[in-house]
C-alpha cells in the first residue's frame, strides 16, 4: 500500500498514518528485526507531507484519564534532540545514536547553505555506513536533507523502518528541533518550513495494537 499524507501538524499527520497503516497496511511476522515473532501492520511506501511541523506543542496530545499512553512528551523531544541527534555521544549499551553520524556533519552543512545563500542541492547528510549492514540493528533514520525553497529552510528525511505509534511523533518532534537549530545558524534571510519524510516500512507493532484501536474506527 502506498500512503500520501499532507497535513498542517506532527500530530494530525501521526493521527492520519495511524488511521491509514490500521486500515490499508498488510500484516507479517517478524523473522528478523526488532520484537522478533510479533506481528507487524505495515504501509510498505509512506510520503507524509507536514506544513507546519514547528507549531508547539511538538508532542502529541492525549486527553488526560483516556487510559491510553502518551507515545512522547515535551521533556523527551529535547532531550531525544540533544541526546540522540545533536550530540555525538552514546552509552556503552548502544551501538550507535544518529548523532554520531549528524555531529560531525553538520557544521558543513551550515556552512554549504551560508555560502551558497541557499541555493545548493548538496546540504545532504547520511546516517550510517556499509559498516552497519553487521549490526543486528541497523539504523532506521538513513538521510536528513535540508534544502531552501521559496525562501523557507525545507527537510527531508528517510526511515528505512519506522515505528508509527511511539517512533514518529518523537523522531519527527527531535528533529523539528534539529531544523529550527540550523535555521538559527544561517545567515540570511530564510523562514522555517515543512518536513517531508519518506519511509518504505512505516509500521505499528502488535504490542500496539490494542491502543490503535482505541484510536481508530478500523481495526489493527
């Protein structure tokens, strides 16, 4: 199933998908990958389009005494954003955090779009190596793209796999935060813009599906 989705907001787009991967993605188990042996509901080719990803709050909202978990919070995007995406530090139990990949890639980025005013196709950074082929968890988030369009700092991003439920609204909500840092080092005149990202295994894992439910009219 292929799935377009725009919309104004990181939580109505996550609303939409959810909505979509529960009524059009097809199921399988897992054989290799994270929660081996569960089910997986997946939308094989996702494009979602945000418009205004930087209108606060970044988390998304549940209503209090629901009985259904908040995937994210305010709190966990900016330390998610300067833990795991601006920083190149990880523990000793992770193989990798995007950071180590972003950190040292970025202050060339912000120098190609300072110099060129904007007006370049290569302010592109990629995450992870041939290397990562061997890890039994390669990363998921594989290309961040920065481009000035319409006199608006754009992003692009690629998930190879992506966890719908609890991955998308603080991977997306991290890297708004990502977009708004490099807007704030450019030296001309350019305005925030959109995300649009790009996955082809958008997903809801089987421990989610319960919850799913209880959000959407069709059934995971």
């Amino acid at each position: 199933m292929v799935a377009y989705i725009r919309e104004r907001t990181i939580e109505s787009a996550w609303r939409m998908i959810l909505w979509n991967c529960a009524r059009y993605g097809y199921s399988y188990r897992i054989k290799k990958g994270s929660y081996e042996g569960q089910l997986r509901k997946q939308l094989d080719h996702l494009t979602v389009v945000i418009e205004e990803p930087y209108t606060r709050p970044l988390a998304v909202w549940l209503p209090e005494n629901c009985g259904i978990p908040a995937p994210t919070s305010e709190e966990r995007i900016q330390n998610y954003f300067y833990e795991y995406l601006a920083t190149d530090t990880r523990s000793e139990k992770e193989d990798y955090t995007y950071g180590q990949h972003i950190a040292p890639q970025l202050p060339k980025v912000i120098d190609m779009l300072n110099f060129s005013s904007g007006a370049t196709n290569q302010a592109c950074m990629n995450i992870g190596g041939q290397e990562n082929i061997d890890l039994n968890d390669p990363p998921c988030l594989r290309v961040v793209d920065f481009k000035v369009v319409d006199g608006r700092l754009h992003m692009t991003i690629f998930f190879r796999s992506w966890d719908i439920f609890v991955g998308f609204p603080e991977n997306l909500g991290g890297l708004q935060l990502l977009k708004e840092y490099v807007l704030m080092q450019l030296k001309f005149p350019v305005e925030d813009g959109p995300i649009t990202a790009y996955s082809s295994g958008a997903h809801i894992y089987e421990q989610y599906f319960p919850i799913v439910n209880l959000l959407n009219a069709h059934k995971c």
